[in-house]
C-alpha cells in the first residue's frame, strides 16, 4: 500500500493522529485525490469524519466550491462564488452532485441557506439514482436543513432510486420524528408506496421507530 493510499485509509476510518502524522510528514497529501477523485476533505465528509475534516481544513486544501460546501467552508464557497456565478449548480464534483446538495448532506446549513438565496436549483436530480438536496438532508437526519429546503420549495414527494426509494419512506425509515413532521406539514404523501410496495408506515414499523410510527398513524398512514 502507497503512501496516498495509507493516507486516505486513515481518514476513512476517522484516524486522526494518523492524518495528522501523514500530513506532517508529507502536506502535499492534502491535496491528493483517490482514483475516483475524490480529495481527502470529500472522503473525510462522505464517512462522517468531522475531527478529520478540521484536521485536513487545519493545513489549507485547495478546496473547490464543492468540497467547501461538504466541509462547511462558507468563507471559501462565496470567495469561489464571487469568482465565478455560475458555480452555483456546478456538477463536476467526481460524483456529479451540485454544491448545495453536497452542503444538504452534510448539513451546513449557513451554506445552504447563501446557495438558495443565490439561485441554486433546490430540485436538481442527480442523473441516475436521482439523488436531490433533500434526500441527502433527510437520509442523514439534519431537520433544520430539511427545513430550509422544503420552504425553499424542495419537493417532499419525491421518488428516486428507480423508484425503490421516496422522501417519505425514508425520513420513517431513518428514525428523525422532527424530519417526518416537517414533510407532513408540508405535503408529504403519508401512503407513498415504494416500489415493493412499502409504505412510510411500514418502513417505521420495520425499523422499530414506534413514535414516527404513532405520528404517521395519526396522519392517516397505513400500512
């Protein structure tokens, strides 16, 4: 195993006196790339590893707009923004997300917010599987992020992953009560059914989220 690669497997496991030796050993790993070309701030940002992300930030990456929106670099994404506008609905990130979807899943939501204010698509759909803002945001549990879209008009019906997946399922199915709350309040179709044929309902019961189960229930959901 290279050094890039002994690197980037520290930082995948949230090692963090480990990237700090190899970045005091070699700094020009900071600026490294997997062969997917993912930077070590997108690999530390991908795999939860927040105390990695401060430590790779601590040694000043050259981050582009969609790696400071992943690691919540607001000082960075408007200097990149003011550079260039058209940045705001950039794809080119090596997994052909935009800016503001990167800063959903993460949940930075101060980056959110300058994104939105400044035009940024709030229902852009990843080609493929179809991955938007709010499906990042709801997937991983952020609900002041969810908030903000969902008044920025993100839509809370949405179906993606070839139709195996919608908003709603998964907001039951991750558990977050105050998620489940903010899409009903805002639409969100209580029996949306998956493609086989799984509702919100369901999805919670399946899971053993007992309170998001009693709310939908409430609702009207069904299973």
């Amino acid at each position: 195993m290279g050094d890039a690669e002994e690197f980037f497997d520290a930082v995948r496991k949230g090692d963090v006196p480990r990237v700090k030796e190899w970045l005091a050993k070699d700094r020009s790993l900071v600026n490294a790339k997997t062969e997917r070309g993912f930077s070590p701030v997108t690999v530390a940002a991908y795999n939860g590893q927040k105390e990695v992300v401060r430590a790779i930030l601590a040694h000043k990456p050259m981050l582009t707009i969609h790696e400071a929106a992943l690691a919540g670099d607001l000082e960075r994404v408007k200097m990149l923004f003011e550079g260039d506008p058209h940045l705001i609905n950039d794809t080119s990130s090596p997994d052909g997300f935009p800016p503001l979807a990167l800063a959903a899943y993460t949940g930075q939501v101060r980056i959110v917010k300058f994104f939105l204010v400044n035009g940024a698509d709030v229902n852009f759909a990843a080609p493929g599987l179809g991955f938007t803002a709010l499906t990042g945001a709801v997937s991983n549990g952020h609900a002041e992020v969810v908030k903000v879209l969902v008044g920025a008009g993100a839509n809370v019906n949405h179906v993606y992953e070839d139709d195996a997946a919608s908003v709603m399922t998964t907001a039951a199915a991750e558990g977050n009560v105050e998620v489940v709350k903010i899409l009903l309040d805002a639409g969100g179709d209580v029996n949306v059914r998956t493609k086989d044929g799984k509702t919100p309902l369901a999805m919670a019961l399946e899971k053993g989220h007992t309170g998001i189960a009693e709310l939908l229930r409430a609702r009207g959901g069904t299973e």
